[in-house]
C-alpha cells in the first residue's frame, strides 16, 4: 500500500486503501474494507470487513463502522458516533444480512449521534451532536435531538418573507419568486384575492392543500420535470427551501396575501409547520407521479447535464 500511512500502533488488515490515507494508534481495519484516498482514520476506529470508504472522509475517534456501511466522499464523522446495522439484535444470533446503510457525499455527524440501520444520510446533510436518527435525513437537512427533527437547512440563505407591495420579489434561486397578492381590509376585516390569469405566473390546472402537519415532519423534497407550483400558506406558517443545485434559499410563507413561485427543476421542501398551518398548492399541470424527481442526486445530475448543454 504505496503511499498509505499506518501507525506503529494501528493495524490495517485491508490492502484496498487509498493513497494520502492515515490510519492512526489503535485503529483497526479488517481485510475486507474499502478505504478510498486521502482519508484520516483517527485513533480507536474500528473498521469491519464490509465497509466501503469514500475519499477524503475524515472518521474521529471512538467510531466503530460496521458491515452494510457506505460512505460516500468528502464526510466528516464526529467523535465517538455510533452506527448499527441490526435493527433487532440478539446475542449470537447474526442476521442473514446486515442493514445497509448509506452516508452520501459531504454530510457530517456530530459527535455521539447514533444513526440506525438502513437509513440514508442525504449529501451535505448534517446530524447535530448527539442527535438519535430514527429516519433518513433529506439532502442538506440539519437535525437535532432524539428522535432527530429537522430544524433548518444548511447553506440556506435566509430570503424576504414579505413583499413591501404589490407585485413579485426575486430571490437568488433560479426563477423562484415571492408574490404579493391583492389584499383589502376594512372594518368587517380582510381579503386576499387571486385573480389567476393576472395574479399567478400561469393558469392552475390543479389545486391542493396541505394540513395537520405535526411541526417536526417535512413535506415535498422532490422537483418536478415540467410542473410548475404556486404556494400560499393561509393560516399559520411553513417554512420552504427551494434549491436550484447551486443556490439555496428559505422562505417563510405566514400571510395569505403571500405567495411562492417555484418552477419547474426547483427542488422546494417544506418543514416547520405550525400546528394551524394550511398550504395551499396551485399547479400548472394535472397530477403526473411521471413529472416527480424524488432522489436529489438525480436532480442534482440532471441540473449539471442541463449547465453543460447550454
């Protein structure tokens, strides 16, 4: 292994690791491991045999990376983490096959988080310190707590929540604009008026709403092929990001009178709801399960194909 450093005091069984990778004290690799370049395996690892290890990941002490694992490049993996591939454990009884669970590209876990077998933890996503992940984490999600909730979304600019007047307001993601609809109050109190051929960006073809969302869940993460979206939160709040595949933004809807533009090839993904919260969806399209994208690696590709062509 050309190129691999290993500790005087840590053991690599495994001859498929990466050149620039360092295996510290106490560390130990099994035969059957994959370890990619330039990794740091820090003191007190333990690696088992089916393992695969992406390139530049950087595992802390006290981990333990049991068969079924796979992490994908660029991951940091805090101090003492804890992974399981047996949802129901029993001494020496050793399943058929192990739970296989997948850490995408770029997402970090905090120190102490336990993650359970057979989730995935969606690239760029980060796991807060000691956070218990009961279920797979979308694509740049920032959990916390046990269970792990989602609470925010990383590297999202926080964008107006409000329009000064009348008319729309663009945000940094491509096409994504905040509207202001109509709105007359008096005395008896207030309307908010949507006249569709002038007020909306197209004519919907479809309408839906959302609601009785307990606050922790999260809603949408998909982009849609052809669909276009126009989201109006009338009572309470949600929380939307929407991600182009290069920029990322938040908005907050808590007005009727307010109103969301997402086209189409914007991934959007609402979470936070308020316990009274009711969105309302207006689309451009019939329902089409076919014009759903729901694996944001293949959004994010798709993104990359359709730069190149232009």
């Amino acid at each position: 292994m050309s190129g691999v450093f290993v500790h005087s005091q840590g053991l690599c069984e495994s001859p498929k690791v990466g050149e620039g990778t360092r295996i510290w004290a106490f560390a130990h690799v099994l035969r059957g491991a994959i370890i990619g370049r330039d990794c740091n395996i820090c003191d007190g690892v333990f690696v088992e045999n089916d393992v695969v290890v992406g390139d530049r990941v950087t595992v802390k002490c006290g981990v333990q990376l049991w068969d079924g694992l796979r992490i994908e490049d660029d991951v940091f993996i805090g101090p003492n983490a804890t992974f399981t591939n047996d949802p129901f454990p029993r001494s020496r009884h050793r399943p058929h096959r192990f739970e296989r669970t997948l850490i995408e590209q770029g997402a970090s876990i905090g120190a102490n988080a336990t993650i359970l077998p057979g989730l995935t933890i969606g690239s760029r996503a980060m796991v807060g310190a000691g956070a218990v992940v009961t279920r797979s984490v979308p694509a740049h999600a920032v959990v916390m707590g046990n269970p792990a909730r989602i609470v925010g979304y990383a590297e999202a600019a926080a964008a107006r929540s409000r329009v000064a007047s009348a008319g729309a307001a663009r945000g940094r993601v491509a096409g994504v604009r905040l509207h202001r609809l109509p709105r007359f109050e008096d005395m008896r109190g207030a309307i908010a008026v949507t006249e569709f051929e002038r007020d909306l960006p197209f004519v919907p073809k479809r309408s839906f709403m959302v609601f009785d969302v307990p606050s922790g869940e999260i809603r949408g993460a998909h982009a849609h092929k052809s669909c276009h979206q126009f989201l109006v939160c009338v009572n309470g709040r949600v929380c939307v990001t929407v991600d182009d595949g290069v920029r990322r933004e938040e908005y907050l809807l808590e007005a009727p009178d307010t109103g969301l533009y997402v086209p189409s090839m914007v991934w959007a993904t609402q979470s936070r709801y308020s316990p009274d919260a009711v969105l309302v969806v207006y689309a451009s399209q019939p329902y089409d399960p076919d014009d759903y994208i729901r694996d944001y690696q293949v959004f994010a590709s798709l993104v990359k194909k359709k730069r190149l062509r232009r």
